[in-house]
C-alpha cells in the first residue's frame, strides 16, 4: 500500500499551477472546477511541528479535478514528468476507468501533463489516453515518449492564465 511521503512532492508545482488557473476561470464565470481531496489516515505525527509525516491512502482516488466548463462535465489528472519518457504506471487503472465511464456521460476527460524539464504542458484528451494505455496492456511499450505527442495540443501560456486548458477542452469539443 502507498503511503503518503513516499510520494513527495510530485506534481505540486503542476497543481499549484492549475489551483490558481481554475481560480481565475471561477473568477471569470467560464468554469467551477474543483481539486478532488485524498482521503488520508495519519499514522505518525511530528509531536513539535504538528505536521503529518507518515499517512495511508484510504482508499484509491479517481482524478485530481472535476467540474464544469459552461455546463459541460469535465475531469483531469495532472501529471509532472521531468523527462521525455512518461511511464504509463503513473496513471492508474482506476483512474483510465473512471475516465472511460464518465466519457460515456457525456463529460470530457482528459490529462494535463507538464513537462518540468521542458516547462511545456500538454493537453491530453482521454483519447490519446486510451490508446497509450491500451497499447501498453497489450505488450507495447510501457511508456510514451514525448515525440509522439501532437504538437497541436501543447498549451501556450498566455497572459497570467498559467495552464490555460479551456483552449485544450475546446479542441478537443471541436475535434468530437
């Protein structure tokens, strides 16, 4: 079972980009999304900071943001790579089959994938997803590289929008 400071602070410069994007979407009227908390069980304490330095999942979580972008459902998972090789194990069974059920709903899944090392971020629709994921389960690579993404789909920053994915949702509304 995986526990909490195992995982360090991955992805937090990523989330805190994305906290303060849906902050200004919110602001803005354009979209209501919501950070998904993680249910955790503090199992040790620091006594003097009062800070939790050893926890357990509860349980295992679906995606890292849900809400709704002028009335269409959305959800994401952000993930931060500091390479040109993202491993497919960072995006967990769970999570691909909540994404593939809530598609059905109607609702838009997709990935956000920042590149650390590259300060790019990448637009993932849940298609893209699928088919990494499937063609991994099926004894291809366990892994993409950051060639085969489509250009198309990377976010450019623009103004103080850090993670501007509303243009990454409306391609991906268009390309339906």
């Amino acid at each position: 079972m995986a526990t909490w400071n195992s995982r360090g602070l991955r992805g937090s410069t990523l989330e805190e980009f994305i906290n303060r994007t849906c902050e200004q979407y919110r602001e803005k009227g354009l979209a209501l999304i919501q950070k998904v908390p993680t249910p955790i069980t503090p199992v040790r304490i620091d006594q003097h900071s009062r800070h939790i330095t050893l926890a357990y999942f509860d349980q295992k979580s679906t995606v890292d943001y849900i809400g709704a972008v002028q009335g269409i459902p959305v959800c994401f998972d952000a993930k931060e790579c500091n390479s040109d090789n993202f491993p497919l194990q960072n995006i967990h069974a769970h999570q691909v089959e909540f994404m593939k059920d809530f598609e059905k709903q109607q609702g838009i899944a997709f990935l956000i994938l920042y590149f650390s090392h590259r300060d790019e971020i990448y637009y993932m629709p849940f298609t893209q997803v699928l088919r990494f994921w499937e063609r991994g389960r099926n004894g291809g690579l366990k892994h993409f590289k950051y060639t085969e993404l489509e250009p198309r789909w990377f976010l450019k920053k623009t103004g103080n929008i850090l993670v501007p994915f509303l243009e990454g949702i409306q391609r991906d509304l268009q390309e339906r």
